[in-house]
C-alpha cells in the first residue's frame, strides 16, 4: 500500500545513545550552587550583599549610633503603632548576631535553594510573609498583655531585629520541595535548633517567633510546589 514508511528501527539513527562519560557529567556535584549568584539567585545575593553592607557599619561605627540605628529598627509594640512598614522593613537589614551567626549561613543557603527552585519575587514573598506574621504574632500579645496590666509599660520597647523569622519561614517552605530523604533531616535540624534556643530561655518571645515562622513556612508547601511546577525546566534544580 503506497503512502509514508516509518521504521522504528531508524527512529533515533544518527542520534548517538549517551555514553558513560556524558552520564557522568550529569551527575557531577555542583556544589558552588549552594551559594547565590548575581544571574542565578538575584535576590538573594543582593540581599546578601545588603547585609553584608549593614553588618560592616554596625561593627565600624560608633557603638551609640549602631544602637540608635538598630532601636530605630526594632518591631517591638510602640515601633509597630507607630510606623509598621517602617521597622518591619528595617528591622530585616540587620543579622542578629553578625555575619558567622547561624541564621546568617542559614539565609545564604535556605534562600539560594528557594530562590533556585521558584524564583526570586515569590522567594521573596515567602521571606517577608514569615518575618510579618511571626513577628506580628510575638508582638501583638505583648501590647494586649500590657494592657491588661500584666506587663510593664517597659516591655513596648523592646530591641527586636533580624532576618531569622524570614529564614525560618523560607527553610519551612524549602522543606517541601526537597526530596523526602532530605525533607526530614532538614525540618528536624531546624527543629533540634528552633527547641533548643526555646529551652535555654534567653528571650523567650523571640525565641516562640521561629517555630511559628517554620510552620508558616510548611503551610506555603502547596502554594510553593505549584510555582516550582510553573518554572521553567532550565530554572529548575
């Protein structure tokens, strides 16, 4: 019967079948992606490199203007009456800590990661919506506890600053993208960290602040999974 011939046999002639070598090169770790890029993760290596910037000035300048500056961005209760868009911003340029603090490696890795799989805008919606809600959820009761009288007025002025709700929430919602093999290692180390601050009781609001950023994080899973699905193959790791 005349018409078009198809051979399964010749389908794929002169394509060759990839060789070990090319299989090899696929599996190559690439570990300089754990650490962001200017073209890769924009957002968070600008967002690095803006801490990088405030952590020199609050270790340079003097210690009475370091204070002022990191009063003035403290979220606590009279600060967040006053102007909230103002310390809720400026109270995320600052590392707690320094630049060698745990949250600080942590932010460098959590978000390079995130931001690798959905992208820099949503990686940055997940940021700024555990350092709201966390924060908001820590300093709320206190305004409603000094109202009823239960806490000093002295408690609206707290120093209240950094980064750590944000990696928080960014490390809960990384750990829904992450094979199960590493999705239970990463939420128990964050967890073994998060109860351990809780049990040394050094500020304890604070302290309260990173496992409810964490569960705000775990809560984005399926927000977050859809926009990995949305991404382009290439963005893709």
């Amino acid at each position: 019967m005349p018409g078009r011939r198809f051979s399964y046999g010749t389908a794929n002639r002169g394509r060759p079948e990839p060789g070990p070598a090319a299989a090899s090169r696929r599996r190559v770790p690439r570990p300089w992606r754990l650490l962001p890029t200017p073209t890769g993760t924009p957002f968070t290596f600008g967002y690095a490199a803006l801490l990088c910037a405030t952590s020199l000035i609050r270790a340079h300048a003097d210690p009475a203007v370091a204070h002022a500056l990191l009063q003035g961005s403290s979220t606590d209760v009279a600060h967040l009456v006053r102007t909230p868009e103002l310390v809720l911003v400026g109270s995320a340029l600052w590392v707690a800590g320094g630049l060698v603090a745990p949250f600080a490696i942590g932010f460098v890795l959590v978000l390079t990661a995130l931001e690798r799989r959905i992208g820099g805008l949503r990686t940055a919606g997940v940021f700024l919506l555990g350092h709201v809600l966390a924060t908001l959820a820590t300093e709320v009761p206190v305004g409603l506890a000094v109202l009823a009288g239960h806490l000093p007025d002295s408690s609206l002025h707290r120093l209240d600053y950094g980064v750590s709700f944000g990696v928080a929430a960014a490390t809960g919602a990384l750990a829904g993208l992450v094979p199960p093999w590493l999705r239970v290692p990463l939420l128990a180390a964050a967890g073994a960290m998060l109860l351990r601050d809780l049990l040394a009781f050094t500020d304890p609001l604070t302290n309260w602040g990173h496992p409810i950023a964490l569960a705000i994080g775990v809560a984005t899973w399926p927000l977050v999974r859809r926009w990995r699905l949305a991404r382009p193959v290439p963005g893709r790791c």
